[in-house]
C-alpha cells in the first residue's frame, strides 16, 4: 500500500513533538545519569549499557555499535519501516495534523491511519464485553474456575482482564456489528470472527472459553488466547496472526513485567498463561509466558532489553513433557548460550509441577529459592545426557562421551569449553581422580584435534635422557590461552591504552617510557596506524617527552583521519569516552601497567607457543642441537612468563 508523499510541514512538526526519551523509553529501560539516559543498546548484544539519550540534544548514540540518529531514525532502525510509515505512526501518537502534498490523497491516507487505531478499539472493546460476560450467570462456571481451581483472587482477575466468551456463535459478531456498529471487516482484521463457508455471514472464533487478553509492551491488547471449560480441543486457542499480533514476536505479560525484570535483572519464562498470572500474583512479577512456541530470537532480544546481565530462566515442568518443552523453546537461542551471549538457566520445580501448581502449596519464598539455585543451561543439558545411564557399561559410556563432546563442540568460549570439559571428565572418570587428565586428554582430542596436540604427553622418545622435571608441564602448556582469548585481551590492552594516551595527557610521557622499556610494539594493524599517525603529528614532542602539550591531539587525528575512512571506522570508538571507559581511565596509572602487562604477557605467549610447537615437530636423534635449541628457547620464555605471572590475574580484573 502506497503512501503519499508527507507535506515538509508535517514531518518538522513531528521532530519538535515526539520526545526522543518517551519514544526509545518504549523499547529500551533507559536511566538518569547526569544530563542524558543510558540503557542497554536495541542495536547490538551487550552486557553493560553503552547507549546514551540526550534529551537536550534530541539525540541518541551508542558507544558499542555507533548506531546514532534521532526519534525517526530510531524507529525506522528498530523496526526496519520506511520513513514515511514512522512519521504517520509519530504524528497520529502526538496527534499532528497529517499533511501531504496532494490534497486530493488525504482521504486515503486517513483511512490508512485509521485501521491500526480501529484495530485497537475493537480489541478493546471486545476485552470488556469479555469481561462482563465473566460476571454474568453464563459466566459462572469461569469465575469459578478462577477462583477455586486457579486460587486467584479478584484483584488479580482484574488486574489480568480476564474474561469469558459465552458459547453462542455470534454473540460477540451481534454485540460489536449490530449494537456497537462496528465495520465486521475490521472484527475479521483483528481475528474476533470467521466468515461462513456457505450461507454468509460470520461466527465468533472464540467460543465458551475463558478469554486471557494479551497486550503488547504498551499494554495495549493486540489479541486474545482461550481456554476451553470442555473437553474440547485444542485446550488452548489463540488469535491468529493479525496486523498488531506475531505469535512469533510477543510475549505474554511483559507489560506488567518490563519493570520487574529491569529491577530483578533476571526474566522468568514460563508455558502457560496462569503460569506467568500465579507467579505475578505471588508478588514475582518478572514473570512472561512464551505463548507456546519456542521462543523466537526476536522474543528473547525483547526480553535481553530489560536485563544488563542477560539472565534468562525457563520454568517448565520436570517431567519428560515439561523436558521436551523447555528443549523445544530454547530453539534458536541455543546459539546465543553457546557464545554466551545469555545467561539461560533451566528451573524444572519438582513432582513435575509447574509454576501454578506448585504456589498452591508452597510459598513465594520457596519457588524464590529454586530460582536462585537453578542451573546454567549447559549443566543441565549434561544432566539431561547422563540421566538414566550407566557409565559402567561400555555402550552407555560410549553414547554419554559422544554426546558430551557433541555439546562442548558447540561452546564457542575458550574458557567455558576448557571449564565443562573438566566438568565432563570428572563425570567420566566416575570418581577415580587419576583417570580424570585420562578422560580430559580424550575429550580434547574428539572436540579439536589441533587444539589438543598442545596438552599431549611428550613421548618418551623425545626426553632425550632429561628427567621429567625438565620438560613443560601440563599446567603451563594449558595455561597458554588459546588465539581467539589472546587476540580479544591485546585487542582490549592495546585499545585502553591509547584511550589513556588520548584522554589523559599527563599520562602519555609514562605509556612511551613503558613502552620502551618493555620493547613493545601495538600488535594490532589498526593501534599500529593510530600510533604511527600519533608520532607524525608531533614527532618532536614525543622525542622531547613533551607529549603533555598535546590538548588538542584528538581534534588534529579527527582532522587528519579524514582521508583514511575505512581505518577511521576501526578506531573512532578510541576518541569518544563513555561513562564505562571514564572509570577505566580514571585509575591510571595502574590501569597503564595492567595493560602494559598484558601486552607483554600476549606476545611472550605466543613466543612460548612458537618454540613450543618446533620443539614437539623436531626429532632429537636426527637433529639433536636444534631440538636442545627449541627446548632452550622456550623454557627461556617460560621463565620469563613465571616472573610476570603474579600480575596476569590482576592485569585480566582490570582490563575486563
């Protein structure tokens, strides 16, 4: 459908109006801090909010993703929409008057901008008839499947809007078209009633049932689900797909929830409607229901909004259905587990109750307690694996060890992996610690060959009569991180490091000394152009160590970045300072040292690694002085890395 083209007027009239804070506030759980809000950003995964709102400036930025623009670009971003649509949805939300530059479209245009809002008033409408039925003496059997098998009180029955659709077959057809005179198409659009296949007209979809609303963000009802008080099937019926509701990308109770779940810094995902009822009514009000299906990407990044730590539990029941259901709605998430991206946990209650069932005899307190114990994802998966197997026999152990590496293969972090493979060959060894290097030698082996060549004993034939004392030990060779983890720590080091150089001038002279001292250069292409570039702009300065007289450094590297766009886009985040890098800057100058030391520890690594690795691929009766070399080498660099190994762990708590 075509939208005329906006009169100028029209669309400067809804920039002065539409307050950049009230519009992302509808997406993102924003914070006062000074004179702007900060939040988590809509744009990218992260863990510590990086997005700013300035509502002075009636802009956004994010610091993470540099994703930046004001109220219509945010939501044209957000929900991929054209510009026109977003300044008709801007306009009729602050009621500016719709101008275009053909008079003669407006009608069409009205009509446009009014189906959405019809939508929303059927809808509405047809939750109150649903609730007064719920009151009449039709009703009488849902109210009292509420109050006595629910054991929900009236305040919450309120609070939820439930309701109760009699069984007629055009009850609500009658009461909206022939009372209310409202358009039957609209009812249709908004997924109330069902034309006839023969003899016209039109039935009511929703028929006897106990009617649930369900509500976008906003609390605005956008559909309805439906239980039946029969035996008929199926038990539970929902609206179908309509202009306001995606099955796919809503989530029940999250406008009650959003403040909870910001609050709590946790979200707590259920199966069923009166799952996620019960717990708000027990006072647990961070509570959503996943409408059924497996949650969708788009429903868990609407979760991870509203919660800086990502911590997603999903309560289903303990038994093989409930098992089924929680593996059948973690569905794409999984990989977000995996790349640790979410903290998903699994809480199965137990007797095989679920969250309803289980407040009826036993107190918030209770479920409160479950819920801080529940288990990360991954621990359960391995429960889940081992359950009802016996490792005593060979093709239980055999299956239980494919399917554990199967699982580790997937665990992209290099220190969650190394983590659960020790987890795993504890579990393996069945108590005998001595098996336990045994078990972890053989799951390294099956998960990445490669990557296991670095913890394999060295053979006898390569002792060349040293004692094995002499040789590297295990600790120190796994002790070596591994290249993504070296890479994201020199990445780190380095970039703080020149954000230090830029933003504090009475540090610069102390980082080139450092620097000299150590013989280090910045690894990294890009640290490597900006310091080269640094060094052009004020040679002199730097050989003369008058590098504090620099102030106005960053605005001549702007200026002369010009013409090196694409490099410009790997380090501009260097030149800006959020609150996060404020803090880090701050504690200079242990921050210097920290990253210093981490600089240096990276590349001794890698030269350990180097020698290492020649060393193992040498054959010591055919070359004998080159293996006695390799060997010399990298034990050199082992010592070296023992001297410095008492700053790693603080070096890494600094820099993370």
């Amino acid at each position: 459908m075509q939208i005329p083209r906006l009169h100028p007027d029209t669309i400067e009239e809804v920039k002065l109006r539409a307050d950049i804070v009230d519009v992302v506030s509808e997406y993102v759980v924003l914070r006062k801090r000074g004179k702007d809000f900060v939040g988590l950003c809509p744009f990218h995964d992260e863990k510590s909010p990086s997005f700013t709102v300035s509502q002075t400036k009636q802009m956004y930025y994010c610091f993470g993703c540099q994703a930046g623009g004001n109220a219509i670009k945010f939501v044209m971003e957000l929900g991929k929409r054209s510009f026109a649509d977003v300044v008709l949805d801007l306009a009729r939300r602050y009621q500016v008057p719709v101008q275009t530059l053909e008079p003669e479209q407006r009608q069409e245009l009205q009509r446009q901008l009014s189906l959405r809002e019809q939508l929303y008033e059927v809808l509405a409408t047809s939750a109150q008839f649903y609730q007064h039925a719920l009151r009449q003496s039709q009703g009488q059997q849902a109210l009292q499947y509420l109050r006595s098998n629910r054991q929900l009180q009236e305040e919450t029955i309120q609070q939820f809007g439930l309701g109760y659709a009699p069984a007629g077959w055009e009850t609500l057809y009658r009461y909206l078209v022939e009372d209310k005179h409202l358009p039957a198409q609209i009812l249709e659009k908004a997924g109330l009633i069902k034309p006839r296949r023969e003899g016209g007209g039109y039935y009511d979809v929703f028929r006897d049932r106990l009617m649930i609303p369900i509500r976008d963000v906003q609390g605005r009802v956008i559909a309805f689900g439906g239980r039946t008080l029969t035996d008929e099937q199926p038990k539970y019926l929902n609206s179908p797909e309509t202009e306001l509701f995606s099955k796919g990308k809503t989530l029940f109770a999250l406008d009650r929830a959003k403040g909870g779940i910001s609050q709590l810094d946790q979200a707590v995902v259920v199966e069923g409607y009166f799952d996620a009822i019960a717990l708000h009514a027990a006072g647990i009000n961070n509570a959503i229901a996943s409408l059924g299906t497996a949650l969708s990407l788009e429903q868990v990044r609407l979760i991870l909004r509203y919660t800086e730590s990502k911590q997603l539990v999903l309560n289903f029941d303990a038994d093989k259905a409930g098992t089924n259901a929680a593996e059948r709605a973690i569905g794409e998430i999984a990989e977000l587990a995996y790349k640790g991206e979410v903290q998903l946990k699994i809480l199965n209650l137990p007797d095989g109750k679920d969250a309803d069932e289980y407040l009826h005899s036993h107190t918030p307190e209770d479920y409160g307690e479950l819920l801080k114990n529940a288990p990360l994802w991954l621990d359960w998966q391995i429960q889940q694996i081992i359950q009802d197997r016996d490792l005593k026999q060979a093709t239980d152990f055999q299956q239980v060890t494919q399917q554990l590496v199967k699982l580790l293969k997937n665990i992209a972090n290099s220190d969650t992996r190394n983590y659960y493979v020790s987890y795993c060959a504890e579990i393996l060894s069945l108590g005998d610690t001595r098996l336990i290097p045994l078990r972890v030698e053989n799951l390294l082996t099956q998960i990445a060959p490669a990557a296991a060549a670095y913890t394999k004993p060295v053979s006898a034939k390569k002792a060349w009569g040293s004692s094995k004392s002499s040789l590297p030990s295990t600790d120190a060779i796994n002790r070596v991180s591994p290249l993504a983890t070296e890479r994201s720590l020199l990445e780190h080091a380095e970039a703080l490091l020149l954000r230090i150089y830029l933003h504090c001038p009475e540090q610069r002279q102390a980082i080139i000394a450092e620097l000299e001292e150590r013989d280090l250069q910045f690894s990294l292409s890009h640290h490597r152009f900006l310091w080269q570039q640094i060094l052009e702009i004020s040679p002199g300065d730097v050989e003369t160590r008058n590098v504090a007289s620099q102030p106005d450094l960053i605005s001549r590297l702007q200026d002369h970045f010009l013409e090196f766009s694409s490099e410009m886009g790997l380090i501009a985040h260097l030149f800006h300072v959020d609150e996060k890098n404020q803090k880090e800057i701050l504690r200079t100058p242990q921050v210097v040292q920290a990253a210093i030391a981490c600089m240096d520890l990276v590349m001794l690594e890698k030269r350990y690694r180097h020698f290492l690795e020649l060393w193992q691929q040498t054959d010591p009766e055919a070359e004998p002085e080159r293996y006695q070399s390799y060997y010399q080498a990298f034990y050199a660099e082992k010592i070296k890395l023992q001297k410095i190994d008492r700053q790693r762990l603080f070096s890494i708590t600094e820099l993370l």
